[in-house]
C-alpha cells in the first residue's frame, strides 16, 4: 500500500532522513520507532506531503505522489495526526470532526451526522456538544484520530497519539487503533510507547539518525543490540551487555 524508497531530507546541513525505504502492506498496524530527534515525524511530514523530499519517491496504492500537497495526498486516502493537537477552540468537538469529514462530504448536516459516528469509534460520543478546548489531553488526542478517521482514510498515520497519557488511557487507547484497522484502515504509528508497540504493531522499523537501523517484529526489534545502544548511548549498552556476559 505505501512504499517508500530512498528518501532523503536534508535542513541547513542536518540529515534529517537519509535514504530511507520500507513498504507497509495493507491491512496491517505497524510502526516506526527511535529515540527522540531520530527524524520520525519529519519522515511522517514527507510520506505526507507537509515536506518536500530532497530525494527519492513515496507511492500509495501504486501511485507515485511525492510531492503532492497533503489535501491532495489526503484525498487520495491517506492521513497523518500530530503530535501537538490543537483543537479549534469555540467549537464543539463533532464541529472539529466535521472538518475532516468535509474533504468528501458537502452537505454541513450530513458531515456533522458523520462526525458523530466517527466520534462513537473513538469514545467521545458523549462529549459532542463540548467546546473541543475543554477536553483533557487524552481526549484531544482522540479527536485527534477522529479528525483524521473523517476523512475516510486507506491509511492512517498515527504521531504519538499515546504520548502524555497515563497507564489507564494507553489501556483504553490500544483497542480502539486495533479497532481501526478491523474496520479496514491499515495503520502506521510513531510511539514511544513501548507497551502499545509491542501489543499492536505487526511490524517495527527503528529509525536513528534519519536511518532505519533494525527492523522486524517488535520484540526483535528491541532485543537488538543497535537499538539498545541507540535508546540507551554506547556506554550504557556495553555495560548492559558486559552484566549479561557476566550473569551468563
């Protein structure tokens, strides 16, 4: 469904992305990890048309659309949410919802009837009515996928929509993004979050430096020793491996 091939960004000197390819299938949940500053959202913000790539290709669904504009790459079916989720304020959550419902719907009634499906999916049907601006963080951040799911997206790309939540909330979180790709959307997240990665991601890639530096499945991932040294600096991992050496 999404491949991505050679993509390289570079900002006043700073190699943001370097070369970086992988292919998302469809109908799946997988995910880009990494240490903060690794390059993730920058990536996120080329596979969607927020940045321009300084080299090689995003296709969606056999179609080259690198460089589009992300309207036009949304249009298409694929969306990202942000990190930082800024509600309009003085309206109301089902109005935020409706937003994105209007990419392909015209009708104002039938795009606000739509927003309050989309906000049932997501656990904020009993706060339509709400000044968007009044939700807690882990409600903005739901709005923040219903925003994203009225579109009515092939592909979502989900940008830490777990970040600042507390054990509870990552809980209540985990099924309603296994519930969005059971209903036929495949699914992309950045998280740091290790026990939603671990719970929903088919597939990992590990980004460090604007590189992919490991991939596989999540609990392979993590057990490798390029990604410990990546989270943890080389000094911390050797000595974690030194304990190991020693304990065996």
């Amino acid at each position: 469904m999404l491949e991505v091939a050679g993509i390289s960004k570079n900002f006043g000197g700073v190699q943001a992305a370097r070369d970086v390819g992988f292919t998302v299938p469809q109908g799946v949940i997988a995910s880009l990890i990494g240490p903060n500053g690794a390059g993730k959202t920058t990536l996120f913000a080329m596979i969607t048309g927020f940045h321009r790539p300084d080299r090689g290709t995003v296709r969606f669904c056999g179609e080259d659309i690198t460089g589009l504009s992300p309207e036009a790459i949304a249009r298409r079916g694929m969306v990202r949410t942000f990190q930082l989720v800024q509600p309009f304020a003085g309206q109301t959550v089902r109005d935020n919802i409706a937003v994105g419902a209007h990419l392909h719907i015209a009708s104002r009634a039938d795009a606000l009837a739509y927003a309050g499906a989309v906000a049932r999916k997501v656990g904020l049907g009993d706060r339509l009515d709400i000044d968007a601006a009044a939700l807690t963080v882990a409600g903005r951040k739901r709005l923040e996928v219903a925003r994203a799911l009225a579109t009515r997206p092939k592909l979502i790309l989900l940008d830490e929509v777990m970040a600042g939540l507390n054990p509870s909330e990552i809980e209540a979180v985990i099924p309603i993004i296994r519930a969005i790709r059971d209903e036929g959307v495949t699914v992309l997240l950045i998280e740091h979050v290790m026990q939603a990665v671990m719970s929903l991601s088919e597939h990992t890639w590990v980004l460090n430096q604007g590189e992919i530096i490991a991939e596989g499945t999540a609990s392979k991932v993590v057990a490798d020793p390029r990604v410990i040294e990546a989270y943890l600096g080389k000094g911390m991992a050797e000595r974690m491996r030194a304990r190991e050496a020693a304990n065996a």
